[in-house]
C-alpha cells in the first residue's frame, strides 16, 4: 500500500481481515458504543470515496453503486 488508510485490509486474505474487523467490532474497554448489528465490509474496488462524491447530486446513483460493490 502506499500509505493509504485501511491497505491492510484491502490486500489481506479475507479471513484475517475478518478477524482484525471482529477484534474491533467487540472491544468493549475503551467505553465507547458499539454497533448492535453491525455488518462489517472491506471496500476492495475503492468506490466509497466515488461514491460520496457522487452523494450530493446524485444519491440514487451513489447508493444503487455502494449496494452493488459493497452488498450495502
């Protein structure tokens, strides 16, 4: 990775990205709130920052490419 955030998880195999997200997912000792259901996904076609580009003039477009790359 070129010092981008989140190349680990990009590029690692799927189980140990799993596991690196479930660790954070239930660490219950920094106090903070954690999601109930929360359904953890790696963006590994980078469309998250094309598609909050595309969010203000054209959420259904944004939206309709977050729920194809990413089963949001």
């Amino acid at each position: 990775d070129s010092g981008g955030s989140g190349g680990v998880l990009r590029h690692a195999d799927p189980g140990d990205a799993a596991a690196v997200l479930d660790a954070v997912l239930t660490d219950h000792a920094g106090g903070w709130a954690l999601p109930r259901a929360a359904r953890p996904v790696v963006d590994v076609d980078y469309v998250l920052a094309a598609a909050g580009l595309l969010a203000d003039d054209h959420p259904g477009a944004a939206a309709a490419m977050l729920r194809h790359h990413l089963g949001a």
